[in-house]
C-alpha cells in the first residue's frame, strides 16, 4: 500500500475502516432510472488533523450486477450500512436515493 499524505495538513493519513463496501451507480440513460452495477470492497483512510476522508485499496474482484450473486450481496450490503455510493453523475444521486428502499427489500431485479 503506498503512503497517503494529506496535502493540507502534510500528515499521513491512518487506516480507519478496511472492508467499506462501495456500490457503483451507472447512469440510466435517457429515461431510464440509474441502477446499481458494481459493488467492490475499498478501504476508509482519514487525515487525523483535518479529517478528510478518501476510499483506496480497491478489491481485485468486484461483483457485477449480471452476476448471480449481485441482488443478494447488494441487500445485505445494504441493510448493513457499511456501504458509499459512487455516481457517474452527480444528478442521478436523488433518483436512486428515492428507490434504494426497492433494493433494500430484493423488490427490484438490481
């Protein structure tokens, strides 16, 4: 793992969480909602004087969302909490918000 320096602060930043799980949020498209495609495994680092956060150490082997395994992993990584969503566009942010519930209870072939 290489050394993360925070820029502002000139300090190193310290391993906080390892296993955070991040959700991948693809672009719908034109008339299409932004769906979940991608969940990988990251680890949180913090600057420990100007607590900037940034996510690194991505996983070799994500989860795809045409995989079978996709729908059951993203419930459970859901209704877990140790979870950051990752957009392609800021904007579809409030649609997915608005349907992440339907993910949550497996009623959305995600």
């Amino acid at each position: 793992m290489p050394r993360i320096v925070c820029e502002n602060c000139e300090r190193e930043y310290t391993g906080e969480k390892i296993g955070v799980n991040v959700i991948d949020i693809a672009t719908g498209g034109d008339g299409f909602d932004p769906y979940p495609y991608r969940i990988t495994s990251a680890d949180r680092y913090r600057c420990t004087i100007c607590r900037h956060v940034i996510l690194c150490g991505f996983a070799d082997q994500p989860t795809y969302h045409h995989e079978k395994r996709f729908s059951e992993r993203l419930r459970r990584v859901l209704k877990s909490g140790n979870y950051v969503l990752s957009y392609e566009r800021h904007s579809d942010k409030r649609a997915f918000l608005m349907r992440i519930n339907e993910y949550m209870e497996g009623g959305n072939n995600a």
